[in-house]
C-alpha cells in the first residue's frame, strides 16, 4: 500500500476503535444519570443497584478513552501534518475547550465514585449530571473539528495557506448544529440498546432468582424507552442533517443516493447497489420525491447530480451508499424494535417479554453500535477526496514519512491488547461480583430491602 493509503487506513481504525469507547463514554453516564433520577422517584432501590453496577463499567471506560483518545491526537500529528498545521490556525478552540470538559467530567465523577452512600441522592443526581455533561461535551467538542472539516467557514483560503482566521467563526460552522446533535442522539441510541440486550439476554437465562428477574425487566424498559426515544430524536435529526447537506455538501447527498443527474421529484433509492457504468441504481426500490422532499421540504424540489461535480470529486459511490442505507436502516428497525417492545409492555395481556423479543433486542444493541461505526466511515467516505472539504485533498495532507507501515503493526499489537484487557477486566470483575451480591441494598441507599428489592 502507499503510505497515503496506509495511513487512512492505520487512522481509520484508530478512530474506529476510540468511537466505540467515546460512544459508551458518552451514553454510560447519561444512563446512570437518568437511574439516580428514577431511584429517586421511585424509591426503588434496584435503579440505585444499576447505577452503581453502571459506574464500575464507566470508571474502565473512563481510562482506556485516555489511552485511545491520545493515540487519535498522536495519529492527526503523525500522519496528517499539513492538516493540523491548518487546523492549529483555525480550529484549535474546541480542542481547547475539550480539556475543560474532561476536567468536568472527572472532576464528578471522583465526587460520584468516592462520594458513594455519603453523598445525599440530590447530591448523587448532581454529580451523574454534570458527568454526563462533561462526557457529551467533551465528544462534542472534538466533533465540532469533523465539523468544520465538512464545511470550512472563518478563514479565506489563498495559495494554501490560512489568510483572516476567525476561530469563533470557524467553531460555529454550519453542520455544527445538526452533526452535534446527531451524534449525541446516536450515542444515546446505542448505549441504551446495548445495555438492553445485556438485560435481555440475562432474562433468556433459566433459573433466575425473583431479584434477578425483577432488576433485568426494570433495566430493560427503561434502556428500551431511552434508545427508542433517543432513535426517533436521532431520524429528525439526520433529516435535518440531509437537508443541510442539499445546500453545503451536495455531492455526498447525491453519493449517498446514487442520484447522477440533477432531478426534480428526485426519489429516495431504498437498497440496491450503485452501477457507475449505467449511472443508475440496480435493485432499489425507489420512493419518488421523498428524496427531494429530504432535501428541499419540497416533493418537486430539485437535488442537484453527480453529474454537475468534476468527477474527480466523487466519493467512491458503491460502499457510500450501501453504508447510508445500512445506517438509515439500523435506525429504523431500532425505532420498531421499542415500539414493538412497548406494544407487549403494555397491551399484551402477559407482561412476560416473548422469547422472540429478547433475542431480537440482544441483536438490536449489537447492531446499534455497528450503526455508530458505520454512520462514522460513510461521513468520512463520503467527502473523499477532500480531509477539508473544497480546500485540502487527502493526498495533500498525509505524511511523506516511509514508517507508517512500522507504526501500522505497533498501534494494531496496542490495540489488541486493549481489547482483550478491557473484556477480561469486564468479564473478570461481574464474574466475581455477581447481582446477587447487591441484594443488600443497604449501603447503597440507606434502606433495607428483601431478597426480592422490595423495601422491608
């Protein structure tokens, strides 16, 4: 491989690999915010034993986030020097900031953590709520830059170089809204959905005891409601997302859909796969207009082709769009996985989840974080050629240095040793920390409970 290849390559999986952490980063605080929120009004002390359990999973996840997050820095300065050489002219506030919102966030988590028991539950809601904050902020901050690379505003771009830098006007470019949002409504989504087919699939087990059962089924509806909501706020959000792209970045939209000519009533291509030879889409099922209707609020609205960008410019339109529709679908089928969810919750005249379901939601929280990764590779696919769309080629700014190759073998040994010591030290701790030695709750919230988490 070249070294440009080879260097999209090593960071691609850097980056892939820090999602996944910053994800459950981000959706593991919120989860143990809203569980101090319900055990305080509920009283039931089982959502205080899931917030607890929660932290343990959150306090790993804190460290190795450092570890990966600094290998991402390490990597923008290694393989990408020219584009941080733009980047500390222009972009540099949010990652500045991003060292604030870190400190946030663990700052309270050391008062949330080693505060335990002592601390009163308003005390303990505060302090989950201001991790959670710090957590998505700091996620935020650092895709305020992936941002910016989509649409570059706050500088003049002449020979090269970075002429009337405006850093403000550059942090607040204009996918800065939609993206933000929807990555935090995405992380939502999936953590909530990964935590529900962990409750899942302990309730598929036989034998539990009357606490286990009980704490599984009231870890589920609430992880279910949250990714279902957290889904649906997720496909507003992407809508608003395409729209912007009709006006800002135009060729990913038309990648994404395969649409090569400029059309009105433009239709939304369900599936298939991109001939470039017929510049068509083989095997679609398209939906006329709804395309338009995405991109203008307008069913006759026209979207503008592949065919009025140099082709050059053209993001490589097979994989983008089977990673669109892969997203858009995963999306969806999460959004009817709760609503089904909630169908049996409350309508079924047996309030026991079929089997059928709990499988299909253990499937749904393994797809969710799939989804991330996928979502991630088709906004970066997607503005191929450019790492700063209209103004700086990938080409442009790799390194010239002939050792990516010797850095390759070395992050991909790190990074598998990570992965194993995080899913020993996960399987190691809950093995001999087992649920049923919180049944005692009484160190937790103060209030004696039965082995069933009924308050004696």
């Amino acid at each position: 491989m070249s070294e440009e290849v080879m260097a999209r390559a090593l960071f691609g999986i850097t980056l892939g690999y820090h999602i996944t952490y910053a994800t459950l980063g981000v959706g593991t605080p919120f989860l143990i915010f809203l569980a101090e929120i319900m055990s305080f009004r509920t009283q039931n002390p089982l959502y205080r034993v899931f917030a607890k359990r929660l932290t343990r999973v959150a306090i790993l996840l804190v460290g190795v986030g450092i570890v990966t997050g600094t290998t991402v820095a390490v990597m923008l300065s290694v393989l990408w020097p020219k584009f941080m050489e733009v980047v500390g002219q222009i972009i540099n506030l949010p990652f500045e900031l991003e060292v604030f919102a870190f400190m946030m966030e663990s700052l309270f988590l050391a008062i949330y953590v080693y505060g335990g028991d002592r601390l009163s539950e308003k005390a303990r809601i505060f302090s989950s709520l201001f991790v959670s904050i710090g957590s998505g902020l700091s996620a935020l901050l650092v895709t305020d830059v992936n941002a910016f690379m989509n649409t570059p505003t706050g500088l003049t771009w002449a020979n090269g170089q970075v002429e009337n830098a405006n850093p403000w006007a550059a942090m607040f470019n204009p996918s800065m809204p939609t993206e933000l949002a929807h990555v935090l409504a995405s992380a939502y989504m999936a953590v909530a959905f990964v935590f529900a087919a962990v409750a899942a699939k302990n309730l598929l087990k036989p034998h539990l005891s009357e606490f286990e059962r009980r704490y599984h089924k009231q870890n589920l509806t609430l992880t279910v409601a949250v990714g279902g909501i957290a889904a649906v706020c997720t496909a507003f959000l992407g809508d608003a997302a395409g729209k912007m792209l009709a006006v800002y970045q135009p060729e990913k939209l038309a990648a994404a859909e395969g649409l090569f000519h400029t059309t009105r009533y433009a239709p939304l291509v369900i599936g298939g796969i991109v001939n470039t030879a017929q510049q068509k889409i083989v095997g679609g099922i398209p939906v006329p207009g709804l395309l338009s209707w995405l991109a203008t609020f307008h069913f006759d609205g026209t979207v503008r082709g592949l065919d009025t960008f140099p082709k050059w410019t053209w993001p490589p339109l097979i994989p983008v769009h089977l990673m669109f529709d892969t997203m858009v679908g995963i999306g969806t089928f999460a959004i009817a996985v709760a609503f089904v969810y909630f169908l049996y919750r409350f309508k079924a005249r047996t309030k026991e989840t079929p089997r059928w379901l709990l499988w299909t939601i253990f499937i749904t929280g393994i797809l969710s974080m799939l989804a991330i990764e996928d979502g991630w590779i088709f906004a970066e696919e997607a503005r191929q050629p450019w790492i700063i769309y209209g103004l700086m080629t990938v080409a442009q700014a790799v390194t010239t240095t002939p050792d990516v190759g010797l850095m390759f073998g070395g992050f991909m040994v790190l990074f598998t040793v990570l992965l194993i010591a995080t899913v020993w030290a996960l399987r190691h701790y809950f093995k001999n920390h087992p649920l049923r030695e919180d049944d005692d709750t009484a160190d937790i919230t103060g209030t004696k409970t039965d082995s069933s988490g009924v308050i004696a």
